[in-house]
C-alpha cells in the first residue's frame, strides 16, 4: 500500500482506542428487582407479571410500513410504548397494507403518537434529520428515544454468477449498512440522554445457513454481518446502557411469500420446517417487546432465532452427511 499511513513504521508507532466496559455500580446497567425497590412490594403477582413486560418509552422503527415491523409496533403499543416513529420509503407507505394498518392504530391507540417519517434508511443525513425530529415531536417530557428497530431491508433472489457487483452492494447497504447508519444516529441520541435503550436488528436464519432453493447470496452476506453488527455494538455501548440483540426469523407468511410463483418454494420450505409451516408475522412480537421490556434487562449481544427449529433441524439431518464427507469428523 501507499502512503504514510500504511508504512511499516506508522503502523510500528500508532495507538488504538480501548473500549470501556460497564461496572456492577452503573445504573443504566443494573439489575431491576423487587428487592431493591420497596415501593414493588406491594404489587399483586399479575402486576409484577405485567411490569416484567411493560415497554416503556418511546420507539423508532425503520422498515416500519411493512408487515412484520407493524405488527411488532402493535404489540409495543399493547404493551406501554409512549410513541413510534416508522421510518420507510414513501412508496411502502402507499402500499394497500400500510394504508390499512397505521391508521387502524391511531384509532386503537388514540392517546399515542404514530410519526410517518420518510427516510431512506441508507442516507446518512436523512436518517439524523428523521432521528432530530422524532425526538422533538415525541416531546421533551417524553425523555427522547428508547428503543429502535430495524426491519429495514430487500432480498435479490439471483444466481451467484450471474449477479452483478451493483446488485451485491445494492442488498449489503440497505440491509446492512442501512441498519449502522440507524444504529449509529439512535445510539448517539441514547448516549446524549444518559437513559439507556435497546436495540435490535432483524437478521435472519439466512444468516447462520444457506437457505435452499433460492440463491441469494448477498442477501445471506448482509444477515450474517448484521450478526456481528450486533454482537460489536454490544460491547461497546453497554456502558451506555444500550443493549444491542438480533432476532433470526424464519420464513414468515407475509405479502413476500405470496404468489403461484412461489408455490413449490414455499413447500419445499414447510417441508423443511417441523412445524410445517411458515411462522405468522405476530409469532415475533413477543421476542421482540421481552428485548424491549425489563424481562430482557440482562439479555444483551444475543441472536434469537425464530423460525420453529428449521435450523436446527436442517443441521441435524446434514450432520450424517458431514460426518461422512469428513471422514467421521463434524469438526
């Protein structure tokens, strides 16, 4: 390499940024007990049940016009979420289902705030404008943003060889790129409100394995950099109390999945599944607010995967393959 920077002798003289963990003394890091709080103690068992899972606070979504991020909102809303800002493109805001579904909201929960913010989650300065005025339209009493969600992303379904490198990073930015930039500007307004949150990106099973029949892999690549993603911004923003987790979903029946086009596709990923089926988009909701809740107080740098032991069971049924292949070895 050229340059200064990249001389044996700069990098001889060079220092590096350490991270700083948290302490047990931290309070954005330690633990919520009814021990340590007198005024729980008085709680009937179904109020303590009811607190382990209260969301409180206020929640960006990006991906937020889609499917599964509406029906995750929905269940933060059901469970105390003070307000959401859904960050999508105009078009998915148009879409037959959005136009249904966010309204249907605002009238299930007319003393909340639904923000509509269109943001494109790859533009770096449209994503802190939308994170700016997020935060001011929640209002100052409601102490800025608590949680983020990431549902933002695209799939190209295209044979290796044939994929273009414009395709391939097209997939990786939005997917992947797109989910740092968002965790970057929410995690900076976290960091400047000393409150902590939590974070959680939407990775996938594609992520841990090759799905079969449909090629595509950038679209694995982007999921399985997002589990590292995850598992870095954890460490380094503990201290901050920001726990950083992923969730690994399945196959999902959603608008997606759809289509005679899809028909042999969608049996051969039943056939694959123990269940048979393909999970129902409300089957994520509850990961999800436990991530978000008190019941996930300790829960930070985890991937929960979600797809009703689809992995685990192709690994199983690969794994006589794989002891043969490598002469009685898994390893």
């Amino acid at each position: 390499m050229a340059g200064d920077n990249y001389s044996r002798e700069a990098l001889r003289e060079r220092t590096i940024p350490f991270m700083t963990l948290s302490t047990a003394e931290n309070p954005l890091t330690a633990p919520i007990t009814r021990r340590d709080d007198p005024a729980l103690s008085n709680l009937t068992p179904a109020q303590v049940a009811t607190r382990r899972f209260a969301v409180t606070g206020n929640a960006i979504v990006t991906g937020g016009a889609g499917m599964l991020a509406l029906e995750v909102v929905r269940a933060l809303l059901e469970h105390g979420a003070s307000s959401v800002a859904l960050f999508d493109l105009a078009a998915s805001f148009a879409s037959a289902h959005a136009q249904t579904a966010i309204p249907a909201l605002r009238q299930d929960f007319p003393d909340r705030k639904i923000l509509e913010k269109v943001v494109d989650v790859t533009d770096e300065d449209g994503v802190a404008r939308g994170v700016a005025e997020s935060v001011e339209e929640f209002g100052e009493d409601h102490g800025g943003v608590q949680i983020l969600l990431c549902f933002a992303g695209v799939v190209s379904t295209v044979h290796a060889e044939e994929m273009t490198g414009a395709q391939f990073r097209r997939v990786v930015e939005i997917n992947t790129t797109g989910s740092w930039i968002c965790a970057q500007a929410v995690g900076k307004q976290m960091i400047a409100q000393k409150t902590g949150g939590s974070i959680v990106f939407t990775a996938s099973i594609s992520g841990h394995s090759v799905n079969f029949p449909q090629p595509q892999v950038a679209y694995n690549v982007s999921k399985g950099a997002l589990l590292q993603l995850r598992a870095s911004l954890a460490a380094e923003w503990t201290r901050y109390g920001i726990r950083v987790n992923s969730i690994s979903p399945g196959y999902c029946d959603t608008i997606l999945n759809e289509g005679d086009g899809l028909a042999e596709a969608r049996e051969i990923w039943a056939s694959r599944n123990p269940m048979g089926r393909m999970a129902d988009p409300s089957e994520l909701s509850g990961v999800v607010v436990m991530l978000c809740s008190p019941a996930g107080r300790y829960v930070n740098g985890a991937d929960i995967i979600v797809d009703g032991a689809r992995l685990f069971f192709i690994v199983f049924l690969e794994l006589p393959i794989i002891w043969v292949l490598g002469g009685g070895s898994v390893f």
